[in-house]
C-alpha cells in the first residue's frame, strides 16, 4: 500500500478530530502483538485500516491473509481455516495448507468476524489464545505465530449479549478495541475525500472536473451519507462521468443526495417550500428506516394511518 507524504496510507482522509484519535493509535497498535478489533459501520474503510496496521508493524514482510467472513460456506470454512491431510473427508485428495498456516509470520485478518459460525469460534479461541492448532484430519498440533486483526460492522458486545458471539472469544480479539467513526460524524472529511476520489477519476481518464461548484460541495457536505466513504466513492465516480465541464455540479449529483433536508436548495433556482421539505425529510426518515412504516411512523411522531396519508399525497411508494 502506497503512503502520502504526511505518512497515511494513500486513501485515508483525516482532517476531523473524530478520525485523527483513530488514525493517532494506529502505530502504537502496530508494535503490539494483541489482537485488534475494529469496529464500524459498513464503508467506514475497516479494511484500509486492517492493511494499515499490518504494514506499519514489525510483521510488514510477511503475508496479510484475509478471510470473508461472510462469503465462505460454513462447511468450507473450517477447512479453509485450519486446512486438512489427505483423507480427512471424501474429496480431500491431499494434504491442504490453511489460511492460519499461511498467515504465518504475518496478519490473520477477519473481516466481518461477527458472521463466523459458533462451532468454528470454538476452535478459534484456542488458536488466538495459545497459537495452536491441528488440521481436519491430523494428529500433529502445529504453532503459528502471527497477528490477528478483526472487524465487526455490528456492536460485537450486543452479539455476545444476544448469544450469537462467544464472550470470551470476544474478550480475545477485542483486546484493542477500535471504533471507526461513520462519515456523517467526520463532515470536515467529505471534501477532501471527494476531491481524492475526482482525482482519481481523472487519472482514469473519466473526468475532465478538477473540482465542484459550491452548490455540488453544499450537497456532499449536507448528506449524511450511510453508507459512509464506500457511497461516497460510488457517488463521486458517478458524477465525474456526468460533469459537464471543469467543475462537478449539483446537477451531476445522484437525486438522492440532493433531496435531504439539508441539501435540498443546492443547485435549484428556486428555494424549497414547505411541501419539498416535508416530502425530503419523509423520504429520508424511511431510507434510514430501512422502509419499515412503523420506524419510520415513530421518528416522523405520527400514526401509521397519517404517514400513509401523506406518502400518498406526495407519491411516495
């Protein structure tokens, strides 16, 4: 991973109080050999963290090997864990290295750690405490010494509470605790990242834009964005391609953006009325509601019965 020369890696943004305690503990977390959790929302860049904390630390040289939470079956996961011998099971044709083996001398990485299966948190708890394991099908316990990192998109204590995440596997990986803050707590972020991702943009040849008009930089600056730096990115390679010319305009902008509340007069000719600031915030209310009526009902502080009324007067499905 490339650095700027301010000594960040090429991609993180931190012009916010919130962002730089982050970024502040992240070499003092590399020297250490404790596990680390990061924790955030989903596009907050967990990832760019975890690649951060491996290459400023005294294991830089060895492998970074990640693991998807999420995306490996669980009937797999184990092997590709742990790795099995020849004739562990049906197919197991020969001996397989696991990703724990491979990790060795370096960074073992889960992302999403939350959505492993409980049988194998088990059996990760006792490779975390005491760097041992065996594969499927092996007799022979093997050492490993490497570095675990992990991240959670959800609250891994209210997992623990709820009785899908084992407590003192918890205990184990959340030895560093870090909290990535989301981007509608780090506003001062939005521009710079915004202009890095136009940046990039022009270097790909999409985009003549070398910057945004204020009525764009309104907008980006009042959304709330949740789906963090990730939607951000999206957002801006979007509208590099519709830009018109030099700069990036409101109008260039995906409608979603400039129908909230905040942003609802960047770029328009005429200021909002009443009506368009009821319709935005409605709309808002239900995104972050995930579409529930009744969520959204209780946040608005009317009934049901009312916010179906007003969906329908102002066309919203």
């Amino acid at each position: 991973m490339s650095t700027l020369a301010h000594g960040l890696p090429a991609g993180v943004v931190a012009l916010s109080a919130a962002m730089r305690e982050v970024l502040q503990l992240i070499p003092r977390l590399a020297e250490t050999r404790s596990p680390v959790l990061l924790q955030g929302e989903s596009g907050t860049g967990k990832d760019l963290l975890a690649h951060w904390l491996h290459e400023s630390g005294p294991r830089r040289n060895g492998p970074l090997v990640k693991i998807h939470c999420p995306s490996i079956p669980e009937d797999l996961l184990e092997s590709e864990l742990f790795g099995h011998e020849r004739g562990a099971f049906t197919d197991a044709k020969q001996t397989k290295v696991g990703k724990i083996e491979m990790a060795a001398g370096g960074t073992l990485y889960f992302d999403q750690v939350q959505d492993l299966a409980p049988a194998l948190q088990a059996k990760l708890l006792r490779v975390v405490e005491e760097r041992r394991f065996e594969r499927l099908g092996g007799t022979r316990t093997l050492e490993v010494d490497l570095r675990f990192v992990c991240s959670s998109n959800v609250d891994l204590r209210k997992a623990v509470a709820a009785g899908t995440f084992r407590e003192d596997l918890y205990h184990r990986v959340a030895v560093m605790p870090l909290a990535v803050p989301p981007l509608r707590e780090r506003p001062e972020d939005v521009m710079p990242l915004a202009e890095l991702f136009l940046a990039r943009e022009r270097e790909r040849k999409s985009t003549r834009a070398t910057g945004f008009d204020t009525p764009a930089a309104e907008a980006l600056r009042g959304y709330l964005w949740p789906g963090n730096v990730r939607e951000l990115r999206s957002v801006i390679e979007r509208a590099a391609v519709y830009a018109p010319g030099e700069a990036v305009t409101a109008q260039a902008l995906p409608e979603h953006v400039l129908d909230q509340p905040q942003t609802l007069w960047a770029g328009r000719e005429r200021r909002p009325t009443l009506q368009d600031v009821e319709l935005a915030y409605i709309r808002h209310v239900l995104e972050r509601a995930g579409g529930s009526q009744t969520r959204a009902a209780a946040v608005l502080g009317i009934s049901r019965k009312a916010l179906w009324e007003k969906r329908k007067r102002h066309g919203i499905p």
